[in-house]
C-alpha cells in the first residue's frame, strides 16, 4: 500500500470518528466519549497531515527544521488550550467558545494566505502563465483563488465577529450597548459590496497577495459591523452563527490545500452550527436573515424601572420561603445564568433532594437560549448529576405551570420575562418564554433587580404571586435546604 494511500485510509478513519463524535455529544451521557472520539480523529488527521508530499519535501530540502516547528508549535497551541480549558470558569464557557470560533477563523484565514504566498512565488513557468489568464481559465489557478478568497473572507468575519462576541458576553464597558448607527446598514451594504469586488480581483489576478490581504481588512472590518449592531438577547444566536462560520472558514480552507479531512471536518462544523442557528433562532422568534444583518436584540421601549417595581416586590426570608416549600407537590426549578455565575447547580441538586425525600416531584424547566449559548444549563445540570429525564423543555412544560405549585427561578430573567408577551417594543417582544408567572407560587432568587442581558425591567418579579429572595444563589439554595431539612 503506498503511503498516499495510508494517508487517506487515516483521513478516512478520522472523518468517522469525527461523525461519530457529533453523534455522541447529542446525549449527556456519552457526551464525554463523543468528545475523546472526535480528539482521537483530530490526533488521527494531524498525524496523517505530517506524512503528506509537501512537508515531506520541505524535511528532504530544510532537514528536521520544519517538524521541529511543527513540534513548538503543536506544544505552545497545546499548552495555551490545556490551561484555557482548566481556568477558565464554567460560567465562562461561552466566553471560551465565541474565542476559539474566532481562533478557528484566524488560523483558516493565514493557512488560506500562506498558500497563496506559496503557490505564486513557487509556481513553474507555465502555471506562471496560466495564472496571468486565470480570468479565462477555470482551472486549476481560478477554483483556488475562489476557495482561497473565500477562506479569507468568512476567516476575517469569524474572527473580528467572535472578538466582539467575546466582549459583548465579558460586558466590557465599550460593547455594553448595542451600535445603533442610524447609517449602518449602509455601511454593511457598501463592505459587502467592496468583498465581492476584492473576491473577483483575487481571482483575476491571484500573484497579487496584496488584494488578498486586502480582502482580510475589509472582511475583519465586516465581522465588526455585523456583530456590533446585535444586543444581548440575540447572543446565542450570534454563537451559534459564528460556529458555522468557523466551519466554513476551515472547509473553504480544506479545498485550498486540498485536504479532504479539512473539508469533511468544517462541512460538518458548518451545518450543524447553521442547524443550530435555525433552532435558536425558531426558540427567540427571531430571522436568520434578521440576525445575518444584525441589528436585532435592541431595546426601544421606555418602561422604565420605577413603573415596574415601585411599591410592589414582595421580599422573602429563608423561614417563609422554607414554608412555602413544604406545602408544595409539585415543584419547578427554572435555572439562569445567575446559577451558572453562583456555581449553584451542585446545590440545586441537594435541594432537590430535600423535596423528593418529602415526596415532592420536582422538575427542571429549561428555556433553549438559557445562558450565554445553546445548552448552557444542561451542561451546568449534567455537571451536577441531574437526572437528564428530569430535565424538560419548554415546548413541554409550559402547559404544566398553572398546576405547578411552586416556581424556583434562579438567576434566569430574559427567558422569564412576560414582557416579551406583552410589551412590543421590548428588545426580547414575541420570544417565546417560559410561562413561570402561571405558577400558584413563583420564587425569585437573584442578587438584585439589575435586568438582564436584554437590559429591562421584568414585570414578573412585581408579580402578586411572586416572592423575592434577594441572596448570592448557591448561599441562597444551601440556605434554603437547611432550612427544609430541619422542618
């Protein structure tokens, strides 16, 4: 067997575990396999990609030199990725995804650039010629200058995008409001248009590298545009979106140096992030085209926090809390970001079992944009050994909540918000919601009235079912599980 042919069987292998691996993460209890599987396939391409022609030939010309860059590369990428993933905090996980998004971009879009460089300034005299006519030959020189320039277009967009997500989800002080620049989809228009004049440009005359990079600046210039514009509320959509573009970016990439796994890999990034996209956007009741040209998620209503709470919260101790409680038979915890920020899901769980052992059914009710991406709280829930058939959407527990006895929000707002039923002017009007504010009893566990990310006030906590307890979350549940336990 020849030793391109073991290249491609390891291709091969790779891009199954790859499938796999989607198939697996689809469940959280074979979530973890599905994650070693798909680092097993990746371990599998990268190895493969060292024994192909080109950096075979590089060793035979510059000796051991390249592969022990390979080496210092593959260790510091390696070092930097262990120590993000073990510091950085779970409720810092969307932060980490929209990053490495952007990260992925990056690295397609100067992959994309390397091989440009290298195939303009190494080609023979004749390729030289066809280049120069690439305008009227489709191949080979005009298919790798489109898969090229697009490469660098969606790269540029993913990563400034993603750079500006990650600020947006850190809450920087600059990227707190929303751009609301009464020209900017003109602005956008115009950059759209200047990418596709570029995109030809590279393709007639690819020796030119400069117009490539020149693709690049107004392509990160776009990303920025795009994403600015895009309010709290759409941010999970804006994850999801730019994980496709990731994908893309490293499909596009994977026909530029042809490289089938490459291509195999993004392809299934890409459908399954713009899958995703759909399902988020179905779950905010908002367009993907909407969410495409930014511009979503502001707020122009003028309710303001006074109207909402003056003279109406109701505030609750532990004790009567507690009372409440052991009444109840039926109970629905609905988790937040709050719970994520508190690290509470552990206590959550022990307060579940306080009530279960009192012959209590509890349940979990958990809105799709919970968080800061898809999925935030099953992975925070799944963290802490919740039963997953606990675990209900909202589709199917909405109908529930007015024979629920009791309602336990922690940490979630927006996505319990009746506002987005009532208030059409709001930044999160006609999103689909959970419907908690039906319950017999709703209690409110949260550090302050400070609005969500949508940034207004939540009519539910001045609700005459509605009970406050103003408390950090864990302390809060740890608190309100002694509380039960001693009754």
């Amino acid at each position: 067997m020849s030793n391109q042919s073991l290249i491609n069987l390891a291709y091969l292998t790779a891009s199954m575990l790859f499938i796999m691996a989607f198939k697996l993460m689809t469940g959280p209890r074979t979530a973890v396999r599905g994650n070693y599987l798909g680092a097993a396939g990746m371990a599998i391409a990268i190895l493969a990609a060292c024994f192909e022609k080109p950096v075979v030939v590089s060793l035979t010309v510059n000796g051991a030199w390249p592969l022990v860059m390979l080496g210092i590369a593959g260790v510091i990428g390696g070092g930097i990725g262990a120590v993000m993933a073990i510091k950085y905090p779970m409720t810092g996980m969307p932060q980490m995804v929209a990053l490495l998004n952007g990260f992925g971009g990056a690295a397609s879009t100067l992959v994309a650039g390397a091989e440009l460089w290298n195939m303009t300034h190494n080609a023979s005299s004749s390729d030289a010629v066809l280049m120069a006519n690439s305008i009227r030959q489709l191949e080979p020189w005009t298919q790798f200058a489109i898969a090229t320039a697009l490469t660098g277009l969606i790269g540029a967009v993913t990563f400034w995008g993603s750079l500006v997500a990650f600020a947006k989800l850190e809450e920087l002080k600059s990227f707190k409001k929303a751009w609301t620049h009464p020209l900017r989809h003109w602005i956008n228009l115009c950059l759209a248009i200047a990418t596709l004049c570029l995109i030809g440009a590279v393709c007639a005359y690819p020796s030119w590298t400069i117009l490539y990079w020149l693709l690049v600046v107004v392509g990160s210039v776009l990303g920025c545009t795009l994403t600015l514009p895009i309010g709290g509320a759409d941010m999970p959509v804006v994850i999801c979106l730019l994980n496709s573009y990731s994908g893309l970016a490293a499909a596009a990439a994977g026909f530029v140096i042809d490289n089938s796994v490459l291509v195999i890999a993004g392809s299934l990034v890409g459908a399954s992030g713009l899958i995703l996209t759909a399902i988020m956007c179905k779950a905010m009741n908002r367009s993907l085209v909407g969410v495409l040209f930014g511009g979503l998620g502001t707020s122009t209503s003028t309710i303001s926090d006074d109207s909402v709470y003056a003279g109406k919260i109701k505030s609750a101790g532990v004790e009567e809390i507690a009372m409440v409680l052991e009444g109840a038979s039926r109970v629905v915890i609905v988790p937040g970001y709050g719970l994520a920020v508190a690290q509470a899901q552990h206590a959550v769980r022990e307060l579940a079992n306080a009530l279960e052992k009192r012959g209590t059914t509890v349940e979990y009710a958990i809105h799709p944009v919970a968080g800061r991406m898809p999925g935030h709280m099953n992975v925070l829930l799944a963290e802490a050994d919740i039963p997953y058939e606990k675990l209900r959407e909202m589709d199917d527990i909405n109908p529930t909540f007015p024979e629920t006895d009791v309602a336990i929000v922690i940490g979630a707002n927006d996505v319990v918000n009746p506002a987005a039923r009532s208030d059409p002017k709001c930044p999160i009007a006609g999103m689909p919601i959970l419907d908690v504010d039906k319950a017999r009893t709703v209690i409110v566990v949260k550090r302050s009235l400070a609005p969500g990310f949508a940034g207004i006030p939540n009519p539910l906590f001045a609700a005459d079912n509605t009970l406050m307890y103003f408390a950090d979350g864990k302390k809060a549940i740890l608190d309100l599980t002694a509380a039960l336990e001693k009754a």
